[in-house]
C-alpha cells in the first residue's frame, strides 16, 4: 500500500470518526457555491452580491458564481434556493423584497437559514419640479388638501418603496395612490414628467437627478442622515417619527442547511464585506458592511417581519 493510500485512508477514517456536523465542517466547501440574485446585474443586490463572492470566495477557498434570475419581485430567485438542496452549496443574496413579497404572498412556501446581513443603505422621499413642494411638512399639507389624488411611484405593491409610502401615509395621516412600475427609471421619468408626485427610491439610484435638480430630496428614510446626501433631513428630523426602514442585503440558506456552513459563510462576510476596498466600493454605491450574526439576523428578520406586516395590514394590500 502507497503512501498516499494509507494517508487518505487515515483522513477518511478520521472522518468516520467525527460527528457529522464536524466531519462536514472540515471538508466544506468542496466545490463552486452558487450566490442567486432575484434582480437584474448591475442593480443593487446584485452589486453587493458580486462583492461578497469575491471578497468571501478568496476566503473559503472556492470559486463564489453570481446568477440572477429575475423577476416577480425577486420571488423566482426565493423559490429556487428554498427548493435547492441545503448543503451550502445554492445560497440567496435577498432584499427586504424578498420578506415583504411574502409578507404579501403568505401561499409562497419559502424557508430559509439565515446566515448574514451583508450591507444596507437608505432609501429617499423624492418629488417632481412641478409639484411644488420644498419639505415633507409641505408635501403632507398638500396631500390632506387633496385625498386620494396624490400619486406614488413604486415597484410593486409589498415592496419596500411601495411599503415606505404607505407607511409614510399611515403616519402622517394621509390618503395616496399607488401606481407600479416595473423599475425605479420609469418612476424616475415620470416624477420629472409631473405625471406621479412621489416616491421612495434608492438613494445612490437617484443622486445624479437629486444633484441635477432634476428632482428633489425632501428626506432620507433612515435614522441618521446620508453620506450621500448630507443637506437632506431625515424622516424624523422632518416631522415623521420612527422611519428608519433602509434597504438592507443579506445571506439566506435552504433551510436544513447544516450550521458549520452558515457559520463558515457568516464569518466570510464578517471579515470580506468590512475589507478596506469592499468597504469603499459600497460606499461609493451608497450603501455601508453590515455585522449580524446569524442568530442575530434571525431575530432582525422577524422583527422586520412584524413591522412590515402590520403596515400591509393597515394599508389592506393584496397579493
């Protein structure tokens, strides 16, 4: 007997004799892992992703390769890793869209492990020129004025764009219109057109417009102000209290998936996302590295959970 076959008898043997989740802690990952994405490349979640497969792919020691497959507001994406097999090996990069598409859609069988939060970054309260509104205290005024008439832009009822309007309207105590649309450049156009009056947006997605006066920023929906946008208030600072909703990025698992691989891919993000260059590079998309553990982002999921579901409450959408 060689060498060679008496040491990997050794190792297998030394397998054997391990539990089982320990066995598989040693060896993973063993191949490619796959990073699926329910938007299309170049939009937000897709960026975060890419930058969390290399920084963390370098770490484990294995290639990480992005896929997006789009579509129903990052549903399709859902529905395949929670159908996938949970062996570390097919993960999701989800938005908040992912909760609150089945928040709206409580029939979707999605199950998921949580593994990390990755990054977040703030959302803002934009208006057309033509409508003629300089702060939120103004823009609220209007709205009672007219119940029912105001217009806002969003990507689909449930999602957080569309979820923050209506939030904002629950507490300022105003009546809107929801009009979809199936992305931010065609909410964009048309508040510059007159033909919407409002919106949340992504921040980094609308900060050409904002700068150009295009459109303008009347506050950010976070709990401290942007540095993107330094000038504009907060929600609070702007007389609606307790809005701190950013658009967040994480790591979810099939559920099942053995804890030794989430544990090794919480502490791939930990150490990748908070790396100088990934930390510049996301702020230059406006976003910044997040820190959860992954019993932490449990907990940060339901609480999201519950918030979220009482506003659809609230605001009676249906999926």
């Amino acid at each position: 007997m060689t060498g060679i076959d008496r040491r990997s008898l050794s190792l297998l043997a030394l397998a054997a004799m391990l539990p089982p989740s320990r066995a598989f802690a040693a060896g993973y990952p063993t191949r490619p892992i796959h990073l699926i994405v329910g938007f299309t490349p170049g939009a937000s979640s897709d960026i975060v992703a890419r930058l969390y497969a290399k920084g963390a792919g370098d770490i484990v020691g294995q290639e990480m390769v992005v896929e997006n497959k789009t579509g129903a507001g990052s549903s399709i994406a859902a529905g395949y890793v929670a159908r996938a097999n949970n062996d570390g090996y097919t993960l999701l990069v989800p938005a908040l869209s992912t909760l609150t598409y089945k928040i709206v859609h409580p029939e979707e069988p999605f199950d998921f492990a949580p593994a990390a939060l990755l990054a977040s970054g703030p959302l803002v309260m934009v208006v057309g020129p033509k409508i003629g509104v300089n702060s939120v205290k103004e823009f609220t005024a209007l709205a009672k004025s007219k119940p029912g008439q105001i217009l806002f832009g969003s990507v689909g009822p449930g999602s957080l764009p569309g979820l923050c309007g209506q939030l904002y309207a629950q507490r300022a105590g105003v009546k809107l219109v929801e009009v979809p649309y199936p992305g931010s450049p065609q909410i964009t156009t048309d508040l510059i057109g007159g033909r919407i009056m409002m919106s949340f947006q992504i921040a980094s997605s609308v900060i050409g417009q904002i700068k150009s006066g295009q459109i303008k920023a009347l506050a950010v929906a976070t709990g401290k102000r942007s540095d993107l946008l330094p000038d504009v208030p907060t929600m609070a600072e702007a007389g609606i209290a307790d809005f701190d909703t950013p658009l967040w990025f994480g790591l979810l698992a099939p559920a099942g998936t053995p804890r030794p691989a989430i544990d090794k891919l919480a502490a791939a993000a930990k150490q990748g996302m908070h790396a100088p260059d990934s930390v510049d590079l996301l702020r230059k998309n406006g976003f910044a590295p997040e820190d959860m553990e992954p019993d932490q982002f449990g907990a940060f999921i339901k609480s999201e959970i519950a918030r979220w579901s009482a506003v659809v409450s609230a605001a009676d959408i249906k999926g």
